[in-house]
C-alpha cells in the first residue's frame, strides 16, 4: 500500500463568502482523498492547518510514504519547525507533489531554494495542458493535450531550479505558457510541481488531473527510505 497524506491550508473553503465553499464545500483535501480512496493500492489520511502542529509530527511523516501539499494564504501560519520536518522526510525519501499554490509554501521554497515565483492573473482562462515528456509515468494515461476551461493563469519565468523534468506545458487563452508539470530529485526523494488547481475552480474533478495526480503518487512513492540523511558518517578506513 501507498501511504498518502494530503494536507490542505483548509481556509478558502470555510469561507461562505469565497466561491471555493460551494465548489468544495468539504474542503480541497478531502477531493483528493475522495478519488484517490478508490484505488486499491492507495491509504489515504488528510491534515490541515487547523489540527494540532498541522497534523505532522514525526510519526506521522514516519508513516507517510507520499504527501500532497495544497496552501495559499496561509503559508506564514505552518511553522518553520513543521517545513523543516516535512523537507528532512523528502530527503530521507518521502515522496511530495505540491500544487498550484503550493509553489510559495514553506516545505518547496525550501526544497527548491530559489524564489519559486511566477507571474499569475485571476481572469479565468482556458488553460491547455500540454504533455511534453509522454515517456514520463506521469503522464500515463494522458493524450497529447487536455484542456481546463478555466483554471488561475500562471506565467513564467518560474523561479525554480532546472527540473529533472518537464512533463507538462501549460498555455493560456490570455497568451502566457508556464512549465506546469515539474520533477526534481532531492536526494532521496522524488518531487512533482502541478499548476492546475486554483480554489474557485472545479479543477480537482476533472478526471485527467486526476488521473496526473495518481500518476504523481505512484512515480513518487519512496524506493528507499532513510533517517538520517542529514548526518554527515565518519567510519574508519576499511584497508586496516
Ligand atoms: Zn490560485
């Protein structure tokens, strides 16, 4: 089995005046959990900002092979203790694919170590996600484009690292293209960036993101996991 936990801010969707409350009215976490519950091979558990130290101690993240991090307005509200143990547990192998806004968080600022910046405009364009690594086991599944109605235009530049990866191109009605879809490594562990998935938009339903998100789960899963990758071992010489 897959462990999988999806955290979610959870702040738009209590909001009955912020269209995210009709649209997911039991918050974005349990979308996601609600269509990755189906699959056989998966465990899913969910935290938010509103559960105690965010809902990841230790044990929890011991216990996670694979987290999915949604956050927007509340990134100053996650401790830098909380970051700090979800970048150790990427390190050490966990799996994370952030999302959309997730680009600011804490726990990927940190494990880009760049601005992780980007250009955005809230006018509801068609996004077309464009498949450009069709080999990846990301985009499995997926035909040579799929189209969002509407979804929250990001631009580049982006300010991350170069991607191991770019499997998804995203272009816009209003002119911009962004790389949507981004992998990196970070000694252990296996990242995915996905931009669709502003909170005013049904876009967690759409089948073939998904379908990118199952995909993201599975490619990201640990192969080994670790402890304590941040030790630096001092062994004696093995020629005495
Ligand atoms: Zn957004």
């Amino acid at each position: 089995m897959i462990r999988v936990l999806v955290w979610n801010e959870y702040i738009h969707e209590k909001d009955p005046n912020n269209a995210s409350s009709t649209v997911y009215p039991h918050g974005i976490h349990n979308a996601i959990a609600g269509f990755l519950g189906k699959e056989e091979d998966i465990e899913v558990t969910t935290a938010t900002l509103d559960d105690e130290n965010c809902g990841i101690t230790d044990e929890v993240l011991k216990n996670t092979d694979v987290i999915i991090w949604w956050g927007h307005c509340g990134h100053d509200r996650v401790p830098d203790v909380v970051a700090q143990k979800v970048h150790e547990a990427v390190l050490n192998g966990m799996g994370a694919v952030f999302l959309h806004s997730a680009h600011k968080s804490k726990p990927f600022m940190r494990l880009m170590g760049t601005s992780c910046s980007l250009i955005w405009r809230e006018s509801g364009d068609t996004e077309r996600v464009w498949v450009s690594k069709p080999s990846h086991p990301i985009a499995a599944g997926i035909d040579t484009c799929f189209e969002l109605e509407a979804d929250e235009t990001y631009g580049e530049p982006f300010g991350i690292p170069n991607p191991d990866d770019i499997v998804f191109m995203g272009w816009y009605s209003g002119g911009e293209v962004f790389r949507s879809g981004v992998t990196f490594t970070r000694d252990n562990g296996r990242i995915f960036y996905f931009q669709p998935g502003h909170e005013t938009f049904p876009t967690f339903y759409d089948p073939n993101v998904q379908r990118v998100i199952l995909n993201a789960v599975r490619w990201a899963k640990p192969d080994v996991r670790t402890e304590n990758v941040m030790d630096c071992p001092n062994p004696p010489s093995r020629n005495k």
